[in-house]
C-alpha cells in the first residue's frame, strides 16, 4: 500500500473514471464518458492518467455502433486486491478478489463445532484461512490494500470499550499482515450491505435485514448509510429483553436463546408426536420434513414463523423499514415466508418480507463491499464510493 504522503494527485475527472470502472465492471470511454458527463479529450486524459499509474488495464477491444471499435478497460494491477472474510459461528468464508471483484480465490472452511461466540478457535481458523490465501498471491494481482473480517459480535471504535465487545479476541490466534489496513465489522450488518447492494435489498436504501439461526440479528439501513449505534449495539435484538407477562422477569438476550435453532428444536424433539416416527436432528431435517409435507414439521415451522412474524413487528414497529429481508439458516426458508407477513402486518405497521437473495455468502459479500469501499478511499483520497 502507498504511504499517505506518495498516493497519487488524481484530477476529478479520473477518480470518478475510475468509480465507475469499480462500480460497473469492464467498460470503454464511449460507455464512461456520457454517463459522467466527460467530454472526449476529458475522458481521454482521464484514462491517460489512470495508466500511468497502473490503476486502469487495457482488455481487449469491442465492436460498437456504425462499424466503431472501442478499447475496453478495467480495474488494473495498480489498484490491488482485498481478502474478505466472514468469521462464522460454524464456518469461515474467504473471498480473494479484485476492487472491481473479480474472484482470484475462495474458500470455506468448515468449523468442528458450532461456536456461539467469537473465541481463539475461529481467530485460529481465520489466521489459517489468511494465510493460505495470501500464499496463492500471484504478481498479476497487485499489491494487498485492505482485509475485512465479518465478526459474530458488535463492533466498535478504537478508544471505545473493546473488552466488552469481545472484538479484540480476533487477534487471540490472527495477526493482521503488515502494511495493510484492516476493517472490522458485524457479521449481520455485512450481510445487510451485501443485500443493499446485490442482493433483495438493491432498490431499497431504507430497510432491515434479520437472520434468524444459531443465533438472531438486525442489520439496518436507514437512507443508505448503515446503522452501528453509539455502542456498536443498533440491531441487536438477540439483546432484547424476554419475556413480557405476568409473574415473569424479562431476561437480557433470551429473545435470542428463545429463537435460536437450539432452542427451536429442543421444542421441536419435546412436543414431536410419537406416532409421527422419530424427531428431527436439526432444523436442517426439520424444513426438509416440511418441504415433503410431514403434517408434524408443518405445525412447528408455522409455530416458529409465528415468533419470527412477531419479532418482525417489533422492529417494524420501532424502526418502520419497509422492507424486512430474512436470512440465516432457518430466515432464509421460504416456508416461513406466507406466516412471517401475515403476522409481521396483523401486529404492526405495513412492511414487505423477503428471504435473502445472497443465502450463506451474503457476510461475506458485505466485508467485501466495506473493504473495497476502504480500499478506494485511500486510493482516491476521498470519501468511500457510493452506488
């Protein structure tokens, strides 16, 4: 990565040729220039200054309109590459990729058990996983700007109170490579990046994004920008404080242990009826029995899109986002879709429900965006890069 005194001057007019080219993938001046308003000479000198420094490729040439042929270019070595990572409570993802994301290398690893919090075990397979990945660098790629990592906690600022985050046991068994800069952040509020800008999410800057699995979350975006709260804490409903009746004292983070799969299916193996043969292991079996129409499986995938439905009315009602993408291992089924919407707009305000269009790649895909977006800022020497 350039020292912060010898990055490049770029005029505007080159920064915003090379956005595009981030943003939109392969494209030719004739594709660029209208579209940012560039004269030729403009967007000729723009390119020019692009490659001088390495930050744009030439990749072929292409037949236009009236028999005209145009250069194509890309994202080029100058520019780099970014590791994403999502640090999974039962996996760890990686993405090697360009800034224009082009995929130079995958992987995921699976973990031998599940892990209900961020602990040295994940922080070890993330250390191996970064390792690897690094070790496959080839010269064409470029220099490594930024590694992201998708964390399964709140995240906060340096100075603020990282002990209680937990975010610091990342570093237990990883250490960052040097010379690159480093972004962390919540694993479900990457998920609601990606899903702003991929995935079910991509018309709608104002929305939430739910996972419901091992464990539950909110990602939110509220005009664009993504919320984090003053304690890393905003979407935290796993958090919330449960239940509410009478002779009942509300726990903090039992709306979590009540909705998580473990709990799910412990309910499941206890009240399963024993003419309906034996239980399902995991929510896995549980949604495969339902999808082949085992009458017993139904009943408790109703019941739990009924919980769902009603978590959703809660944050709708505090919220009012619009649009509620669901996601994790049990929110991504579409079983729990038509309960989910009927209950979430019986009990609050109106708002569409859709599963997730990204399924188990939508953290990754979100640390990915975070990182490139921190690669570009330094690169161009201004704010991240909007849609």
């Amino acid at each position: 990565m350039f020292p912060a005194d010898a990055r490049p001057s770029l005029t505007a007019s080159a920064r915003a040729v090379f956005r595009r080219l981030v943003l939109d993938g392969p494209s030719t001046r004739p594709q660029i220039g209208p579209l940012l308003g560039l004269s030729r000479p403009t967007m000729s000198a723009a390119i020019a200054e692009l490659e001088r420094i390495g930050y744009v490729d030439e990749i072929g040439v292409v037949q236009g309109t009236m028999g005209r042929r145009a250069v194509k270019y890309r994202a080029g070595r100058g520019a780099g590459h970014i590791i994403a990572v999502d640090a999974g409570a039962t996996h760890v993802r990686l993405r090697l990729a360009t800034l224009d994301r082009r995929l130079l290398h995958s992987r995921v690893h699976r973990l031998p058990t599940r892990q209900l919090m961020l602990n040295e075990e994940i922080s070890a397979a993330v250390a191996d996983e970064v390792a690897a990945a690094i070790a496959e660098r080839q010269d064409e790629w470029g220099p490594l700007r930024v590694v992201g990592i998708a964390l399964p906690t709140r995240v906060v600022d340096k100075g603020l109170d990282w002990d209680a985050t937990r975010q610091n046991v990342i570093f237990s068994r990883f250490s960052p490579p040097g010379g690159v800069d480093l972004v962390l952040e919540n694993n479900v509020n990457c998920a609601a990046v990606a899903e702003r800008f991929y995935g079910a999410a991509k018309d709608w800057p104002t929305f939430a994004y739910i996972q419901i699995g091992l464990k539950i979350g909110m990602g939110l975006m509220l005009g664009g920008e993504l919320v984090r709260g003053r304690n890393g804490a905003a979407g935290e409903i796993g958090h919330l404080s449960f239940p509410f009746a009478p002779g009942l004292l509300p726990v903090a983070g039992e709306a979590e242990r009540y909705m998580g799969t473990e709990a799910l299916i412990a309910r499941v193996r206890a009240d399963w009826p024993a003419d309906a043969g034996a239980p399902p292991l995991d929510t896995r079996e549980l949604l495969s029995r339902a999808e082949a129409g085992e009458p017993a499986a139904l009943v408790h995938v109703d019941r739990h899109a009924t919980d769902v439905g009603a978590l959703i009315a809660a944050c709708v009602s505090v919220v009012d986002p619009g649009l509620v993408v669901l996601g994790g291992g049990m929110g991504a089924s579409p079983l729990l879709l038509p309960k989910t919407r009927e209950v979430a707009n019986r009990l609050s305000y109106p708002v569409e429900v859709e599963n997730s269009a990204l399924g188990s790649d939508a953290t990754v895909l979100g640390i990915e965006r975070l990182a490139i977006d921190r690669a570009m800022s330094f690169l161009l020497g201004d704010d991240p890069i909007t849609p």
